[in-house]
C-alpha cells in the first residue's frame, strides 16, 4: 500500500483497526527515506522508531486505549529537543549534542501515540531561505534537484512533499515554514505568535519564532496544530489559542494589501496572483483593499531585529556546554573565540556581527530601538486592516524555488526571498501557505493568507473552501 497517499485520520483509522499495522507504516516511509537519500532531507531515522511502532501494534492488539496519533510517523526537524536523540540544528558545532529531555510538542506528539521516527535537515540555526547552510549539504527540492528546497525547514517540506512521512515539524521564524512548504507544493503554517511552546526548541528569534506542522493537505495540518497548541507551563511566551472551536462563516472578505499591490504586480507570478482573486471573486467573496502603511518595511525590521536576538540566544554556545570545543583553545578566551569560530558557519557569524552592530550604544537608538518601535506600529495596522477583512493573501514567495547555488553568495538577494512572510512574524499574527498554483517552469507556488491573532480557523476554513472552489 502507498502509506503516503492516506490522510492522517486514514492512516490511524486503519492501524488502530488493525488493517495494517503501524509497523508496517514506519517501516514503509523508512523505506522511502532510504529510497530517496540523494534529496538529504533526512538527517537521520532514529533506531528505535521500529521497536515504538511495534510495541503500539502490541497495546492495540491488547484493546487498550490509544492516542489520536496512534502510529502515525511523525519526523522533526533538527532544532526540536527528542529525549536521547542528537540534535544538531544543522552545526557541526552541534555535532555530539544529544537532548536531554525532549520537546512540550515531542511529548504533545507521543502523548498521542505517534512515533518521532526522524530527523530533518534545515539550515543552521534556521538561518536562511534555501537550505543549503546546513553543515549536512543542501537539501533538494523534491520537484527539481537542481533547485533549493527552501529553508529553513527545507528537508521538512521535502520529506512531505517526496512521501518520506506523512507529516513534519518545521519551525519558522520569518517563513521557514511557509517558505519551503511554497517550493515543494505543501501546505505549512506559522501559528499565532505563542500558540506552540518552544520549549525544548532552539530559537534564533525569540519574539518571532513557532514551530508549525507541514502535511500534504490542509486538513491534516489543522489536526496537527491542534494537538501541537496551547499553553504551557514550561513556556512563559506560550498562550492558550483553542482555534478550533471558533465559528466559521459561509462567505469571506479577502484583503489585499494596498502597500504591496505594485510589488507583486511586477512579479513574474503576477498571472497566478490574479487568477486565486478571481477564484475567490467566483465564490462569491469580497474583495478589498486594506491599508497596512508599514509593511514593505518589514525586511529591514526582521533583518535587524532576528539578528539582535540571535546574537544573544546564541551566546551561551560557548564551547563549554552543549558544543564541541576547539583543540587550538590554550585559555578560556580562546575557547570562547576558537570554538565558535571553527563552529559557526558564515551566515550564523553574519548575523551575530550585524546584532552585536544593532545593540551597539552607538547604534541602539538609531536601528534596534527604532525596529521595535515599528513592530509595534505594525501589530496595530495589522489589527486594523483585520477590522476589514478576514485574510490578507499574498503570493508566500516572490517565484518559484530558485537554483541551488544561485544566491548563496548573495545575502540581500536571498534575505529578499522573505519579502512576503516576515511581515506576519513581526506582528506575531497566524499566517498559512497553501500551493495554488504553478510556475513558468512548472514548480509550484504557495499563496499565503494571514489573519488576526488566534484566527487559524478561519486560515484553514478558507483554505479549504478555496480548493473546493475549483482551484487546484
Ligand atoms: N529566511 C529567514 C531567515 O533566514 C527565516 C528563517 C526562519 O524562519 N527560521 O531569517
């Protein structure tokens, strides 16, 4: 059987009444990993996954109860705490760290019986938007391998996108899940600012980050972040966001955002663009035009703020804890100095040198305070157009997945790849990227809808309504 074409609810329907087992399900996409190497989407396939998969087999056969995720293989990405497992975030600074105590979301997961089977690539840290700055290789695009996958949950969206399981974790702190999700034609979601906990997950970016799932379809993916969401106490960001029991509506006003109309019209995906508004204008839906006046400033206020955070959430690798540390290191300062020099790949180093430059005294005021400041604004102009509609859609990237190699030497050119995501993670509000459509050169593309605060309801219940409208 092909594991990989079953929903979720199929998948568990048809292991908890035992028409297959769940070994064979783990053993199947282990199968595909192995079959489909050369894409390095898989980082590892943990060894105990089997005898996991096996032993729920046994409690079912045993009619005893079972979680909503009985067997289903679940891989995460290598910045998410497993209990005893490696996590590397992609460094080979990272090399030999193994987790001490796993996840809220890993234990979320197993809580409801699914089996963390394995590890996927991403850049380093998750600092990028294609997956090649990760100290495994780049990761493929599934539908091209000469082509980025995305970052920085790359091999996240690949594994989906390839069948290697039949759904992943990503975290996104500017479009690391959307953005990949949009190159491999998957469906990902960056949650509500606090919906997720981060407990047990390495964030670059503490005001920005969440972990969000990535699935093939968007049902699968509501029923992911449902059991992912809610409060923790282990995470003092963390709110409770029972998105699931708000109201939908049988029709909807779809923003487009008047500051951003010039920009995607000089897009190549222009035609695409135009074709989903008409798709909604053929439901029925309204469409207007909503004011967010600071938006196209949301790029340099990511680009200064996720740097000044990373320079200090990434001070405490030090290689004394958690890192290998230099054998050149003769005193502790040069423990510090050499082993994150040897450590850090270019761009993690570019990021820590731009925030120490934006927390510098002379240069507070003039870039960090003044990047807060705009999120501010911009969370309130947000609210604001929110009043007016109930999703503002964009494309979730400029184009489709560019060549692997092509802006790697580029840092503002691959910084303008998340021209469209950055905005909903400044302002901490849910946004959800769904393929809609497909490129010149055939590889698809991602529309993004962003609502209000705790809105994921109505992300997906459009979503969903927009695919049954006829798009495809
Ligand atoms: N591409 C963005 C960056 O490099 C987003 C990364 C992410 O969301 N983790 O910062």
């Amino acid at each position: 059987m092909k594991f990989e074409e079953l929903s979720l609810q199929e998948l568990v329907e048809g292991i908890t009444s035992q028409k297959f087992l769940s070994e064979s399900v783990v053993k199947y996409f282990i199968e595909q990993c192995e079959k489909h190497s050369d894409l390095n989407a898989i980082i590892e396939v943990f060894d105990d996954a089997i005898a996991k998969a096996k032993a729920l087999d046994e409690k079912i056969a045993r009619c005893e109860k079972v979680g909503k995720l009985a067997g289903v293989p679940v891989a995460i990405k290598d910045i998410i705490a497993c209990k005893g497992k490696k996590m590397t975030c992609a460094s080979k600074f990272m090399k030999d760290y193994e987790s001490p105590y796993s996840a809220t979301i890993i234990k979320k997961l197993e809580a409801e019986d699914a089996i963390i089977f394995a590890r996927t690539n991403m850049d380093e840290f998750a600092m990028g938007s294609s997956c090649e700055n990760s100290c495994y290789g780049a990761c493929k695009n599934s539908h091209d391998q000469t082509r980025v996958s995305g970052g920085s949950s790359g091999g996240s969206a690949v594994a989906v996108a390839s069948g290697l399981c039949p759904v992943a974790i990503g975290t996104d702190t500017g479009g690391s899940v959307r953005q990949p999700s949009s190159f491999n034609g998957v469906v990902g979601i960056k949650p509500t600012y606090g919906s997720v906990s981060r407990f047990g997950i390495v964030a670059f970016a503490s005001s920005t980050d969440q972990a969000g799932p990535i699935t093939k379809t968007i049902e699968d993916n509501e029923f992911i972040l449902s059991i992912l969401a809610g409060k923790d106490a282990n995470d003092g960001t963390s709110i409770e966001n029972d998105f699931i029991s708000s109201p939908t509506k049988e029709k909807y006003t779809i923003g487009i955002c008047k500051q951003l109309t010039e920009k995607i019209k000089q897009l190549d995906t222009y035609p695409q663009f135009e074709s989903a508004i008409h798709a909604f204008e053929k439901m029925g839906y309204d469409i207007v035009e909503v004011d967010v006046p600071h938006i196209a400033d949301c790029l340099a206020c990511y680009y200064i703020l996720t740097p000044a955070e990373a320079t200090s959430n990434l001070a405490r690798f030090d290689g004394v804890k958690y890192t290998i540390r230099s054998e050149e290191a003769k005193s502790l300062e040069e423990v510090y100095v050499k082993s994150r020099s040897e450590g850090f790949g270019e761009e993690v180093k570019r990021r820590i040198m731009l925030g120490n430059f934006v927390l510098s005294s002379g240069y507070f005021d003039a870039y960090y305070k003044k990047a807060k400041k705009l999120q501010t604004l911009l969370k309130q102009e947000f609210a604001e157009a929110f009043k007016h509609c109930d999703t503002i859609i964009t494309p979730t990237t400029p184009g489709e997945a560019f060549e692997i190699g092509g802006k790697i030497k580029d840092p503002v050119a691959m910084y303008l790849e998340d021209l469209f995501t950055v905005p909903a993670s400044i302002a901490g509000i849910p946004a959800l990227s769904i393929p809609y459509a497909k490129g010149k050169t055939g590889l698809p593309l991602g529309l993004q809808l962003m609502g209000a605060q705790k809105s994921e309801k109505t992300l997906y219940d459009i979503a969903k309504k927009f695919k049954q409208g006829g798009a495809q």
